[in-house]
C-alpha cells in the first residue's frame, strides 16, 4: 500500500482514458489531469470538432460528425471533395485513418478504416475530412488552473512525422508569423474554455500552403514534446499539472526565448521504422551547454517489444534556429547507442538537410 493521493498518467494509452480518470475519481485518488468529462468530450473527434464549429475555431473541411451510413459517406465525399482522408471517431495515432484520392477507392478504404478504428478502439465510428496535400502540424501548449485561467505557451512544429506519428518537434515553428502565432493561439484558449479544460493540454492544427490553419483535434494530456516548451519559456509544465491538481495556484509563464528542438529517439530501423528491441549493450548520452535528456533507459536495460519504441528525448536550446540545429547535430553524433537500431542515423541526417535547414 502506497498511500498515493494522486496517478500522473504521464502520456500513455491510460492519459487519456476517461473511464481510468473515473475509476481514480470514485477511488478518491486525484487524477492528475483534465476531467473525465474534458477527456470523453474531445477524445470523441466528431463531437469535439462540433464544438469548435460553435466556438469560431477553424476545423478541416469535413463531416459533422460520425457518419451514419455508407451512402451518407458516398455522398459527403463527393460534396467535400478528393484528396480526403477518413478518420476514427475516437482514434489517434494514425490509427483508423485512410487517405482516399480518388472515388473508385473509396469503398475499400471506408470498410478498412472502420474494421481498424474496432479493432484499435472499440468502436465503428469514422469521419472524412479534406486532405491536403503538403500541410504543416503545428500545436499550441494550453495551460487550464482552477481560477479559471487559460494561458497559451506558444507553438510546437510538428511536420516530420512517420506513419502519422512525429519524429522531430521545435518551437517557434519556421512558417509562422506573430500574426498567426496569436491567432493560433487565440483560438487554443478558446477550445480550452469550450471544453471547460483544466490541467495540461494541447490542440493541434493543420496550417496549408496559404496559412490558412484548422483544427484537428485536442490531446488532454501531456505531450511527449513537452520539453521543448518548458526549454523556451524555462518553465516546468509537469510541476504545473501536480499544483494545479492540488487545487495551488500556477504561475503565468512569461516569454518564450531561444529556438528549442526535439529528436525522438526510437528503437527502431531509421530507415525503414521496423521496430528494434532488444539488449542495450552500450548507452552513453550526450550533455554540455543547451542538451537535456529524457530518458528511463540505461545501458544492460533490455527494450521490450510489445509497447511503443521511444526509449529517449533529445532536446537542444540555442539563440537562433541555425545554433539548435547544428547543436542538435553535434549531440545526436555524441549519443552512443549499441545493441539495437535506432533513428538516430536519420536525425543526423535530417539536420543536414538543405530543405529542413531552410524550414520549407
């Protein structure tokens, strides 16, 4: 017996479980983190792009809500428009989800989605939304306390992803302006008021090649990316979540300074992601001036296969854009890591890329 008056979820699949935040509720354990209500109202996609609608932030082009029938699906497709990609209503991670380009694939990727939006998350239901072709995730760090404030803690670029799932964060993102980032921002703060949000939170958006942004959804919880803000605005969310939990006031964060970059390292082939466990047989991180390490790993740990392949956070600071990327280069060439694959070759190789570089 621990005698625990609260459970931080941290960010994995009980974070955002509301049944797991009513049974801690019942138990008179505290929950350390948003409502059960918060979380069922936007894990839920369709309601909760609903409630943006009704609240004037911008959502993707899309269905209402959950589909009803396939004929409704035909004829919302049509109306919406190809590329479109279909959704699990209470999916995420890439899961339940099929890009469609054109009619005649319709069909197949309808009943594809469904069957793994079931087998993932327990339920049928998907929508459609626009696709678009080259867009840019980026999401705002919301911060909800008990006296009724919402702050918004800046943006986190999120645009290299495999498999739907991201790879590389960094704040400011390379393609907003103050313009855009206070809009974005704006519109967070209402999401959160919407969905009477308390505790730590993010909502994520697209923005197109015209920066013109749209909400997809909101993650009531920390995120693994993290880090990147409580870099830029040296400010310790998780210590934030715990006094807000504990009915203590927070402190409003103050500006953001520097350029902060995020390197998930996965065991994983950096080439092809095919997962890599295994026995950590060397496990030497890097450090020096503006490098931190998230990590729970060390070297003679084994990474076991059956939950997700993160086994570290490389985060880097610097003055400008150009200082945190070559930091990030020279940090991810000093981390050792033998025994597995991992996706470091492929950070190396991504902060030298002249397209990254520029931010396009």
């Amino acid at each position: 017996i621990t005698q625990s008056e609260a459970i931080h979820p941290g960010y994995g699949f009980l974070s955002e479980n509301a049944h797991f935040a009513e049974i801690c509720q019942s138990a008179g354990v505290v929950f350390i983190g948003p409502s059960p209500e918060s979380i069922s109202l936007m894990g839920d996609k369709a309601r909760a792009k609903s409630l943006m609608r009704e609240t004037r932030v911008p959502v993707v082009p899309g269905s209402q809500g959950a589909i009803s029938s396939e004929e409704e699906a035909i004829t919302l497709s049509r109306e919406i428009g190809y590329p479109l990609i279909i959704k699990a209503s209470a999916g995420g991670g890439g899961r339940g989800m099929r890009i469609v380009h054109q009619e005649g694939d319709f069909d197949n990727a309808l009943h594809a989605a469904q069957t793994e939006a079931f087998q993932a998350f327990g339920s049928k239901e998907v929508y459609i939304e626009k696709y678009f072709q080259n867009p840019r995730h980026v999401e705002i760090q919301i911060l909800a306390d008990t006296e009724g404030n919402v702050y918004a803690l800046g943006e986190r670029d999120c645009s290299i992803q495999r498999r739907h799932q991201k790879l590389v964060e960094e704040s400011p993102s390379p393609v907003l302006s103050p313009k855009l980032r206070q809009e974005m921002s704006e519109a967070a703060v209402r999401a959160a008021r919407a969905a009477n949000y308390v505790n730590a939170g993010t909502v994520e958006f697209l923005v197109d090649d015209r920066r013109n942004f749209f909400f997809i959804e909101m993650n009531t919880r920390i995120q693994v990316e993290h880090p990147v803000t409580e870099t830029l605005f040296q400010y310790d969310l998780v210590k934030a979540q715990i006094r807000i939990a504990a009915g203590l006031p927070v402190e409003p964060p103050g500006k953001s300074s520097g350029h902060a970059i995020e390197c998930r390292i996965n065991a994983e082939d950096p080439w092809t992601f095919a997962p890599s466990p295994g026995h950590l047989e060397r496990f030497l991180l890097p450090g020096g001036p503006g490098v931190r390490v998230d990590t729970a790993f060390f070297e003679g740990a084994t990474i076991p296969p059956q939950y997700d392949s993160l086994i570290a956070k490389l985060i880097v600071n610097g003055r400008t854009r150009e200082e945190a990327l070559d930091r990030m280069a020279r940090a991810l060439a000093e981390f050792e890591i033998k025994g597995i694959r991992t996706t470091i070759p492929f950070h190396i190789a991504l902060m030298q890329d002249e397209a990254f570089r520029k931010g396009t």
